[in-house]
C-alpha cells in the first residue's frame, strides 16, 4: 500500500503467479481417481486398447518399467469376444500431455457379435477410482463409468449377429447331413452283408 500504484501492480502479479501454479494442481487433483479405456474393435476382429490414467498414482507404487506395466495389463484386464478369451500383447507405454499415463495393447480376438471388458484392477485402486470405459465397432458405440464395483462393459456389434447365426445355421445343417449320411451307409453296408450272407447260405442248398 505504501508503494503506491507499482505497489499494487506488484501485488496483482503476485496473485497471478499464485493462481497459475495453483490452477494446475488443483485441476489434476481432480482428475487423479478418474481413467479412461478406450476399445476400439476391428473388423477383422482384434481389439486395440488404449488405458489412459490422469497420473500414474493410481497404479498404488507399480513400478513405470514396460515389464511391470504389461504384467499389470495382463493382470488386470480381460477382453472377450462372444465369451471367448482373447490373448494381449502389450503395445508400449507413453507419458501424455497432461503428465498422464497411457497403456497400449492388442487383444487377438476373432470375429464376433459380442465384445465385452472386465478391468479387475480397479477392484485393487482406491474406492474413489472411477473409469470411463468405451467400446467402438462397426459405427456402434458403448459408454460407461465402471469402478470396483461395476468392472465389466460389453458391446452387441451390429451386422454381426446374423453372421454368427448362418453360420451356426449352416455348421448344424453338416452335423445333420453327415449324421444321415453315416445312418445310410451304414444301412447300406447292413443290407449287403445280410444279401452276402443270404447268397452263401443258399450256395450249398443249390448244388445238392
């Protein structure tokens, strides 16, 4: 106040500089029990998953050595495609703008008309951990905010469906023609060998 006008411009800056370094902080604070998983499925069927953690607090002291993390995936997260298991490969790990963590991988799954997530560790993160989970396929899209409590989020992928069921239609329809066809072989091999039999009994009845 004594120093007049350059006093109070200094003052003002002062206030700014704080509100910057704060503002950051604050911000991250905030965001530090939020993630985000995104799926994105191919039409050829694999699954491509990117894990984005706002820090890497909630990983509770795992170590950031691509070992350690793709251990952590493998632990921690299941895709499956119509309830089959599909097999990760970690992608790599890199640090985000927002000093964030993002995870990598690449899950071999076929084809199939149901993909579903199940994120097992977040029952291992705080309570307060909360995880935004996407799955997109085929124009189609599935949303949700899982936790420890709610780990898995599933998609039905359109177009897909009526596949899968012509071609159980058709593997049904083999079962059925190779059944029929085995029953008349079958009949067949029956009915020459009762006429072979018959012949040979007859055979000696001839010549007397």
């Amino acid at each position: 106040m004594a120093g007049g006008l350059p006093g109070v411009l200094f003052g003002i800056g002062v206030v700014v500089v704080m509100v910057a370094l704060f503002l950051p902080r604050t911000g991250l604070a905030h965001t530090l029990g939020l993630s985000v998983a995104e799926l994105d499925v191919t039409p050829e069927g694999p699954v491509a998953a990117h894990i984005t953690f706002a820090s890497a607090e909630p990983l509770n002291g795992t170590p950031l050595r691509d070992e350690d993390l793709k251990a952590f995936l493998a632990q921690g997260v299941d895709v499956t495609a119509d309830g089959t298991h599909c097999e990760g490969t970690f992608q790599g790990s890199s640090v985000t703008e927002a000093d964030g963590l993002r995870l990598d991988a690449m899950y071999d799954c076929p084809v199939a008309s149901h993909v579903e997530v199940t994120l097992y560790y977040l029952s291992a993160l705080s309570p307060g951990h909360r995880e935004v989970a996407r799955i997109v396929a085929s124009g189609a899209s599935v949303e949700g905010l899982l936790t420890g409590e709610r780990r898995a989020l599933g998609l039905d992928i359109p177009g897909r469906v009526a596949r899968t069921s012509a071609h159980a239609r058709t593997g049904r329809r083999l079962v059925v023609l190779s059944a029929v066809f085995a029953v008349l072989m079958a009949a067949l091999f029956v009915w020459r060998w009762r006429a072979t039999w018959s012949r040979r009994r007859a055979a000696p009845q001839s010549s007397k």
